[in-house]
C-alpha cells in the first residue's frame, strides 16, 4: 500500500512529491511549468497502469494534426488530458484555447465565438472580432462539452476540419487556420450516444483519435495518492498537517466515486476544514459520500474486481467465495460479471483471463454461471 504512514511534509508551493507521479506525468508537470509557470502547472497525479495507458496513448498522437476526441466521466480529469496533449506536442509554443461549448446557447453567438465575426453582421455585433479558430492559430483549441456544440455552428466546424477553411460571419473572406482540435465530452461515445442534436459526419470527422479517461473507481489505488496529494496542498494553504484514519481510509476504499477525482477533491477538502483534530475521522466527510447507498454496496463487488485486477486472487478465491459465504448477492456478482464482459468485448474466454483463471477451468466457470443464472443477458 503505497504512502500510508509515510506522509510527505511539502516545503515550498508547487512541490509535488514524485511518488504521486508516473514518469510521463511528471514529464508533463515539467513542461507545464516551462510553459505556464507554477500558476498554470499540471499535475496528473496516480500511478495505475490504467492512467499510464492514457498518458503513453497521449504522447503517440500528440505530435500528429488530426482531431483527437477524449472521453470520460465527469470529473475525470479531461481538461488536464487536453493540456497534457497540447505540452507534449510540437505545438507546445504556440496558445491553447479553451472554448466551453454549451457557453453559448444562440447559433450566431457560437459561430462568432469560434469563428469571429463582421462588424453589423448580427444583432450586437459591434464591432469586428476574431474567433477562437484564429486565436489558436500555430496551437491548438480544446472544445470542451463538445457534444452540447450548437447546430448552428457544426456544420461550419466540419468543413473547418475538412478544408482547413472558414469564414467569419457577416464575412466573404475565407481565412486559413493551422490549429489542432481536441474534443471532449462526458457522453457515451458513440454517433448517437452524443444524441440526435450532434452531427454524425462530425462526430467521426473528430474521432480520429479516441481516448478515454477510465473512471477513478477503475484507476487501482490512485485515489490514495490523490489524497495525500490533496492534504499536501492544504497543509501548504493552511499550515496544519492531518490526515485521514485507518477507518476513513477504509471507507474511502469502499466507495465507488461517481464524481471522479472532482468529488474526492471536495471530500477531501471538507474532511480536513470540518475535522477539529489532526486525524481525519469519518463524521468529517461521511455526509458526502453515504448520500447514496448505491454507490457503497456497489462496491463490494467492485472491491473484489480490484483484488483480481492486482492479482491477489482469481474469481474462485474472490468473488466466487464471497458469494457462497453469503457476502455477496446474485445481483452483485451479475453485475460484476456484466462489467467483467464489457471490459472484453463480451468474450468469456477472455473474460476467464480477466478474472485470473486458467484456461483449464472455463467449463468450471460457465457451469457455476449458469448453475446460478450468472450470466447476463447477452
Ligand atoms: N489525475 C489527477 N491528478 C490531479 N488532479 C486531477 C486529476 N484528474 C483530475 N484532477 C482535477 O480534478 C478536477 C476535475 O477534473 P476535470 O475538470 O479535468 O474533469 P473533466 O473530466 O473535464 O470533467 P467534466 O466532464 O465534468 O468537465 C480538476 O480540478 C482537475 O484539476
Ligand atoms: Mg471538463
């Protein structure tokens, strides 16, 4: 278990412990101070290799041109992943802007932002103004919530990606921009996951490259690293050192973190500005976490995935076991199976893999399936 008891006491603002980083993290962290200064750094703090996969995906497309489409849940850490791209790659001198998509709920305000416009080319148009295309020239823009883009403004952004060419509005002068694009969005990736107000040609126009944040819950003991980053922090801003108990700890272990790192940010903020001693009991934060019964009793199958993924146990001496002992129900294991599944394409051979078994015990392992109406349905 990494860190426990062994609390780093940081010296100066932007000392970051090198345990909370992997080696291309901390490569970012270098090149974001480089670039931005202290006030701007990136820190992508964990060390899974479910974190590291992303990070090594980042740094092969980060010197290509095309689209790059990121996705994730809430609160996973895209907008940091879109800097990572963006420092990691030639056009690291060159500006990053960053359009928030649903920002603008009118087709002209959307084209205007991100294409400029003409004086008197609409209502409240002024004067002229260049887009966020034209500001980010030699760089790259981050379209974050892509999938709430106006429609209005699809269409002009799909030939910007084809042709390289747009026109402001109220203009009949077509500019040319060198810009990269990288997307973002929370939604479900697909043409239709991103729903029927997205454009299909454009959504595969910008998925030229795919990558995906997995959530924290799938990240192995990153959130522990995370915490200890966060207390880091506060104790620099508020002079105090604390630190969670043995039991907070557990609990935190335990749940499943529907809001990604963005939640445990504030559970680990609000532990430390409510607990009235230096050890982090669970009445600090508890009220955070428990709102949802759900996400606890989730977790103890999830707890049993994590074993077999750190190979600390294949699924008889897991989760097999806790089912027989009564620990887990029918449901859990179901559900544990389901996420089994779609973590290999649906294939049982692989999913025997998955969950630490030899090839010998595949007629085992169905039979105990369907033995027990296990199986989801396909
Ligand atoms: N691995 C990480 N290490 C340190 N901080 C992180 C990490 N991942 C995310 N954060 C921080 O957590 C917060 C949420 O991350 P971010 O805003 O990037 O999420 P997001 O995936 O863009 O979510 P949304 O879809 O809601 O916009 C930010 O303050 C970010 O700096
Ligand atoms: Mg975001």
């Amino acid at each position: 278990m990494p860190m426990m008891g062994t609390r780093y006491h940081p010296g100066r603002e932007g000392e970051i412990d090198p345990r909370f980083l992997g080696p291309l993290a901390a490569r970012i962290l270098e090149l974001s101070r480089e670039r931005w200064d202290h006030s701007g750094e990136v820190a992508i703090v964990g060390r899974s290799r479910r974190l590291e996969a992303v990070l090594e995906k980042a740094s092969r497309v980060a010197d290509f041109d095309e689209p790059i489409l990121l996705t994730g849940e809430s609160g996973v850490g895209k907008d940091s992943l879109a800097q990572a791209i963006y420092l990691l790659g030639s056009r690291r001198e060159g500006p990053f802007v960053t359009v928030n998509c649903p920002q603008f709920q009118d087709g002209n305000l959307t084209v205007s932002e991100l294409f400029g416009h003409k004086r008197g080319s609409f209502t409240g148009a002024v004067a002229d103004r260049k887009g966020c295309f034209e500001e980010a020239d030699g760089g790259v823009i981050f379209l974050d919530e892509i999938g709430d883009l106006h429609m209005g403004a699809q269409l002009m952004l799909l030939r910007a990606l084809s042709s390289g060419e747009f026109t402001p509005l109220g203009s009949n002068q077509p500019r040319r921009v060198n810009v990269r694009v990288i997307a973002a969005t929370n939604r479900t990736l697909s043409a239709t996951g991103l729903g029927e107000h997205f454009r299909g040609d454009l959504f595969f126009r910008l998925r030229y490259f795919h990558l995906h944040q997995p959530p924290l819950r799938e990240r192995g003991d990153d959130w522990l690293l995370l915490v200890n980053f966060i207390l880091d922090r506060l104790q620099y801003r508020h002079g105090i050192a604390k630190s969670f108990s043995e039991q907070s700890l557990q609990m935190m272990r335990a749940y499943s973190w529907p809001g990604n790192v963005r939640e445990l940010f504030g559970v680990v903020t609000s532990g430390y500005a409510l607990s009235s001693g230096e050890v982090i009991e669970p009445e600090a934060f508890s009220s955070l976490i428990e709102m949802d019964g759900n996400h606890m009793a989730r977790r103890v199958e999830d707890s049993a995935i994590r074993q077999m993924a750190l190979n600390q146990g294949d699924f008889w001496s897991t989760i097999h076991q806790r089912y027989m002992e009564r620990d887990l129900n029918r449901d859990q294991v179901k559900s544990a199976v389901a996420w089994g599944l779609t973590r290999v394409n649906g294939s049982y051979r692989r999913l025997l893999k998955l969950f630490g078994l030899p090839d010998k015990d595949y007629q085992r392992f169905m039979d105990f399936l369907r033995h027990h109406k296990l199986k989801p349905p396909a």
